[in-house]
C-alpha cells in the first residue's frame, strides 16, 4: 500500500490513530503512576482532545490524520526514552495547537484558509504555552516542583515554542496539500480554498 494511499484511508487512519492514542493514554497512566502529574495530565489532555471528534459524531473513524498523531504520539511519548523535557514540551504543545486548528477545520463549520490555518496554529501554540507556564507555576507552588527557574527562561520557552509551532504549522500545509489526508476538507474541489 503507497503511503498516498494509507493517509488517505479513512479506516485505516483511523485504526493507526486510535492505536497511537492509545500509546498516549498508557504514557499518560505512566507519568500518573510515576509522579509526574503535571505531565500526565498534558497527555490526558492531548487524549482527550483527539477523541472529541469521535464522541461528538459517534464515528470511530472521525479522527485527524495519522501522520499528525504520530507525531504527537513522538512529542508525548519522547520524554520516557530521555529526551531533553523542554524539547518534548516545545513539540507537544505545537502539536497539540495543530490538533485543535485541523479538527476546528476538519469536524467543525469553520472555514480557514491554509494560510491562516497556520497562523492560527501559532496563536493557538501561544495560548498552549501560556497555560502551561501558568501550571507549571502553580505545580511549583503545590506540588514542589521546579519547572520555572528564571523570567529570561520562561520568554525564551515562548519565542522557541512559536518558532516550533510556525515550522509545523508549514510543514502541515505542506503536507496536507500534497496528501490531502483522510478528513481533510477537499476545499479546492469545492472552490471555497483561498491562495
């Protein structure tokens, strides 16, 4: 089977897609078991995110495309396998901003540009990482963690995870313009697509 034809299998995308979400989830019950609950409950939350779709349609099938959750999969699972943790984060949460644009574009009535659906992506990637400084902080406060260290750190943490979430944020228009993966809306044969 040509890879064309495995990202564009609704069927298949979706059995490879719950397989890597299932992955999430056991990584997520392994950060939890393990202490890491700042962590584990960011894989929960990626979990979750990639299966309202299927819950609001009650279709199995309706899921982003497999080659995005794969690399969400890397960026939550990364981590375990020693990777440096700031790397890890930077991905996930881009990943995570890209999700919730493709499944906003995808499952829902908005209609974004490719363009834009990148720039979007970025802002979203912002919004992410501004949540996950304000739980760091707070596990640092409850849980005596040492996520933040210094004020320089935590500006550096936003300008590199939205250099990461503008680089997969292109890569994906690439990608979805080349494949035009399984759930993604064909807004060229409808005429809707702008340049």
């Amino acid at each position: 089977m040509a890879l064309e034809e495995l990202v564009r299998d609704e069927r298949m995308n979706a059995v490879i897609g719950w397989s890597l979400t299932g992955i999430v989830a056991l990584g997520a019950i392994e950060s939890i078991l393990t202490g890491v609950l700042l962590w584990g409950g960011f894989e929960l939350v990626i979990v979750a995110t990639v299966s309202v779709p299927a819950l609001i349609t009650n279709d199995w099938t309706a899921m982003v495309s497999w080659p995005l959750l794969a690399v969400a999969t890397l960026s939550a699972v990364a981590g375990l396998v020693g990777f440096p943790s700031e790397t890890v984060v930077y991905l996930a949460i881009a990943t995570l901003a890209l999700v919730i644009v493709v499944e906003l574009e995808t499952f829902a009535s908005v209609e974004l540009s490719r363009r834009f659906a990148v720039i979007f992506a970025v802002l979203t990637t912002m919004a992410l990482q501004a949540l996950w400084t304000i739980m760091q902080f707070y596990s640092d406060q409850w849980l005596g963690t040492e996520y933040l260290h210094s004020q320089t750190e935590l500006q550096w943490d936003f300008v590199i995870v939205t250099v990461v979430g503008l680089v997969f944020g292109g890569l994906f228009q690439w990608f979805a313009g080349r494949f035009e993966p399984a759930g993604a809306v064909a807004r060229a044969a409808n005429g809707a697509e702008s340049p």
